[in-house]
C-alpha cells in the first residue's frame, strides 16, 4: 500500500496539472482577441468567466467525489443517462477534443520557439518541432502519472513566477484611465461575447476528474483540486488582464494579437519583458501539452476498458497498459502535421460545453445519490445553456464555417458511434473504481 501510495499524484500536483492546462497557450495568443471584442472590459470578462467556470465546478465536484473514475464528465454521464448512443457520442467528442488541442500546443510551441531562435519559420522547421515536442512529453508520460505530476509542478511554477513578475511590475504602471469600465449597450455585448469565449479558457479544471483514479484521497482531493485551480487561475487572468489593459492602449494591444502579452510588457520591462513573457509562453505552452496529453491518454485507455473506443487499444502485447497514450499522442501530431486546425479548435469549445451541460444534467438525475442542492444544479443548467446558445450564436453571426463545422461534428459523432454499436455489438462496461479512496 506504501508503494502504491507512493506513485498516486498528490493534491498539489493535481492543482499543478489543472492550472497547467488552464493557463495554457491561450493566455499569450488570446489577449488581443479579447481586447478586441471587450475593449477596456476585459478583466470583468475574465470575472463574469470565471463564475461561469464555477456552475460548472459545482457538478464536477459532487460527483468527482463520489465516482471515481479516469473517464471523468463520461462516467458521471453514464451513471446519469446510462449506456446510450448520446453517451458514447460525447466520449467519441471528448476523446476527440484532446487530440485537437495537443496539436494545437504543439502548433503554438513551434510558433513561439522558432523565431526566439531566430530560426526561419517554415513548414518543415514546424513540422520538426512539432515532433520532437509530442515525442518528449509522450515519453515523459511513458513513466507514468508521478513523473507528469513532478514535472508539472516545476513547470507551472516557472510560469507563474514569470506572470507574477508581469503583474506586480505591471500593476506599479498601470494608466487608471485604461482600465476603467464601459457599461453602455455595445460594451455591454462586448463584455458578455469575450466572457462567453474567455469561460472555454477555464476548460481545464475537468482534467482533474480524468487523473481521479490516479490521486491520493480523490473523495477528498478532486473538489479540494477543482476549487483551488479555479481561484488561481482566475486570480491569474483577471490581474493579467488589468495589466495589459492598464499599460497599453486599447488599439496598440489589439493590434498586438498573438504576442499581446509580450507588447505589453515592453512598456515597463522593456526587451527583457518581451524576452521574458515569450520563454513564459513557451512553458505554458509545455504544461498545457504534457497535461493534455496525459489527461487525453487516461480518457483513450479508460474508454477502452469501458468498451467505447476500438478493440485496437486493448491490445497490450507491445505497450503494457501504454496504448491510449501512444494512440493519442499519433493522432495529436498526425492533426499538428497535416491540419489547419484554428476552426476545428473553435468547434471543441462547443464541444465541452455540449458536455458540461449533460455532466450537469447527470447530477440533477443523481442528485438523491450524489447530494447537493437541487436549486443550484438546476440553476446552473440555465447559465450553462445560456452561454452555448450565445457560443453558437455568435459562431452564427461571425463564423459561419464554423457553426457549420460544429453540427457536422456532433453528426458525425453520433454516426460514428452508432455504426461501432452495430458492428461491435459492445456499449460501455461497468465502471471498474467507483468511491473508492
């Protein structure tokens, strides 16, 4: 037992891997989107997201403490709404998001690392950095969950020291007149579309139910590591964006995009700024990849045991109980070499949000069972619903493509998992560790 305990992840590394995935790549490329739509509203964007993240929260952790399993928001669905095409849709959709976004990491890592090297952007530099990148957090999670959760210790805390050096020099700077905010209608609807996207930013808490049966304590543990993640990112992003807002004019940081965060620095850290928060975007990047993946592998392998992903991941003959791993991590950098995945990333925020709605309907259902308060889950639903309408909406009104993209992956999902049903004859299995510490 000794030993056994010796290899679960602790609560600090379980925080380390949620944080690291949240505040990923999206919080150095994102910034001059938001500034964009939001304006001076962005760090109330970041707040109104936030609490959005936590409706959601609310369900995770009442039923992450009672159903203890690597299929995480799946297994929650399961017991709720129980072996059904809509349950194996949404695995099939999940699984599929975290291939999407560990290529989408690898994709960024290269973007940010070929020009601090001064090395010529192209598709084979790219196509090379991408490899490597997958390859060395594939065989780092080759050693299991306590090398991931070690490692994303030390990552995350270089990062956050590094942001934390841009917000306390940055907020010695700040211009008040920046950041003061607008409430007429158009910055009110700005507010609430950047808050709509910013609230997909907060994805990565869920990681923690799909690491559960790896933690010590996860009765225990998974509420405590979905709260505490939560309030340090948020913390993060909101006193990030005052930084950024407060120092810079709002054209200058849209006009910034990509490497907002950068430009902004600049103003009171001059090139060392600049220098710093891009080697910042470079471990955030990292963290986001190696958590992601890991995340993604336990969801494949675990599908697997349940009996929802292709027979081909139970083969145990070369990669002892490796298989979702490797399998995911193929496909990752098949999407990294091939793809311009932009829309496709645009599609999986509807795709976590069509599955935080049925993981809050699952605990409506369970809720004699799982415990907590009837009105709250009840009310979270609406919010949560509330914000995929305005999601697809505003997809609607400014990327048809991909509001088209989006129905044809959730058809496609269904289809797909229709015809493994039919040929296979096999739906999910039992859940294999449910409540157990």
């Amino acid at each position: 037992m000794e030993n056994n305990n010796k290899r679960k992840i602790s609560l600090t590394q379980a925080i380390s891997i949620a944080v690291g995935t949240m505040i990923g790549a999206s919080i150095f490329a994102i910034f001059g989107v938001g500034a964009q739509i939001a304006k001076q509203d962005l760090p109330e964007a970041f707040v109104l997201s936030g609490l959005f993240a936590l409706t959601v929260a609310y369900s995770y952790t009442k039923m992450g403490a009672k159903i203890v399993s690597n299929a995480g928001p799946i297994a929650f669905i399961l017991r709720g709404f129980g072996d059904t095409i809509v349950t194996g849709s949404l695995s099939i959709l999940m699984w599929f998001s975290y291939v999407v976004s560990i290529s989408m990491f690898a994709k960024g890592f290269a973007g940010y690392f070929l020009p601090l090297l001064n090395i010529p952007v192209s598709s084979i530099a790219m196509g090379i950095t991408e490899t490597v990148v997958i390859s060395f957090f594939t065989v780092l999670n080759f050693f299991g969950s306590k090398a991931v959760g070690k490692t994303e210790v030390y990552i995350v805390l270089i990062k956050l020291l590094i942001l934390g050096v841009f917000i306390v020099f940055g907020f010695l700077m700040i211009k008040p007149d920046y950041i003061v905010p607008a409430f007429d209608a158009g910055h009110v609807s700005g507010l609430v579309n950047a808050s709509v996207i910013f609230f997909l930013s907060y994805m990565g808490f869920g990681l923690i139910t799909n690491i559960s049966e790896n933690m010590e304590k996860p009765k225990k543990n998974v509420p405590k590591a979905i709260y505490i993640s939560i309030a340090v990112v948020a913390f993060v992003y909101i006193s990030v964006a005052l930084v950024a807002v407060g120092n810079l004019p709002i054209d200058a940081l849209i006009k910034a995009q990509d490497n907002a965060l950068a430009v902004a620095a600049q103003p009171f850290l001059g090139q060392f700024g600049f220098l710093l928060i891009s080697i910042g975007a470079l471990f955030s990047i990292s963290s986001a990849l190696n958590a992601t993946l890991y995340g993604g592998a336990n969801v494949a392998y675990s599908f697997a045991k349940e009996g929802e992903l292709p027979e081909i991941f139970e083969r145990k003959v070369w990669f002892g109980t490796n298989e979702g791993l490797y399998f995911t991590a193929a496909l990752g950098l098949i999407f990294a070499l091939l793809f311009n995945i932009g829309g496709i990333a645009a599609i999986t925020s509807a795709v976590f949000t069509i599955i935080y709605l049925f993981v809050i309907y699952s605990h409506l259902i369970l809720i004699k069972e799982i415990g907590g308060s009837r009105f709250w889950v009840v009310f979270n639903f609406i919010v949560v619903l509330a914000v995929f309408i305005l999601l697809m909406y505003f997809q609607w009104r400014d990327q048809k493509m991909v509001f088209y993209g989006t129905l044809v992956t959730f058809a496609a999902a269904v289809i797909i998992e229709s015809l493994y049903r039919y040929l296979s004859k096999r739906g999910f299995g039992k859940l294999h560790n449910t409540g157990n510490e």
